[in-house]
C-alpha cells in the first residue's frame, strides 16, 4: 500500500491536504485541494501550511474558500487492504 503523501514543507511529517502551484507570469500563488497526482513543479502541503501560505511581495495568493480534505483512498490502497 502507498504511503499517503506528506508535506513538502522541510522537517513536516503531516499528511497533504492541499497543492501549491506557483503561477510566475501572473506573480501569483495558488493554494488548492490535493492534485490527483505529484506533478514536478508544484508543492504538496499539510493544512497548516496551506492556510498560513504568504507570498513574495507583490505576488498575490489565490486560495481555496473551504475544507482541505485529506484524498479518499485509491482502489490500488483497497486491494491491498483486502488482499492483506
């Protein structure tokens, strides 16, 4: 079974809730739920992280209005639940 993934803060071994995705042209950060996938050049954070996010200045933040909710486990995480 996969591990779930963890924050990409360095030292924070909480669980992913929400992707940071920095959006360069436009100088703006963007805070959203969990991507389905880990993509190269953006950042997976914990809620604290998520919430508490400030940007450069002169860049805005774009965050998501809401709960972050932890994902829903995959089908692969059920088979190997029930497989075990």
């Amino acid at each position: 079974m996969r591990s779930p993934r963890r924050c990409s803060r360095n030292g924070c071994p909480r669980q992913a809730v929400a992707t940071l995705t920095y959006v360069y042209n436009e100088s703006t950060a963007v805070v959203g739920p969990l991507a389905a996938f880990a993509e190269p050049h953006t950042y997976d954070l914990c809620e604290p992280h998520a919430r508490s996010l400030t940007a450069p200045r002169g860049w805005e933040v774009v965050r998501h209005e809401g709960e972050f909710e932890p994902p829903p486990p995959t089908t692969d995480d059920l088979v190997a639940l029930a497989e075990a």
